[in-house]
C-alpha cells in the first residue's frame, strides 16, 4: 500500500501507518559494565597453552624493548 498511496491518505482512511522510531544508541561506558575506572584490555583465546606460553614471552620480549 506505501508504495501506491502517500502517508497521509493511509491515514485518512483509518489505517495505522508505521513510523521508526528513534533509538539512541549506547554511550560506551553502557557497553563496557559502566565502569570508567577500569584500563583498557584485550582478551585472547589460545588454541593451546603451548601458544599461550610462546606468547607470553614474545609479549615480553617486546616490553622489554620498549623499557627505559
């Protein structure tokens, strides 16, 4: 029907015309639990401690080149 007849002859007849309504999308701290407090991080799953392990020292191995 919207693509033959305008929003306000479908309302003249009585009919309910559908209309999006507004959503407010959520700020950040609504996505992250609300906590402002807590420092940034990054959650990776290891198929196997053995790469667990091996990451751990390339991670360490890059620190400690960027140390003072």
């Amino acid at each position: 029907m919207a693509n033959d007849w305008n929003e306000k002859q479908i309302e003249e007849w009585g009919l309910d015309v559908w209309q999006q309504e507004e959503i407010e999308e959520p700020k950040f701290d609504e996505l992250n639990g609300g906590e402002k407090d807590n420092n940034p991080s990054i959650k990776i799953t290891f198929k196997s401690y053995k790469d667990l392990e091996d990451a751990e020292i390339e991670i360490q191995e890059l620190i400690s080149k960027y140390k003072d």
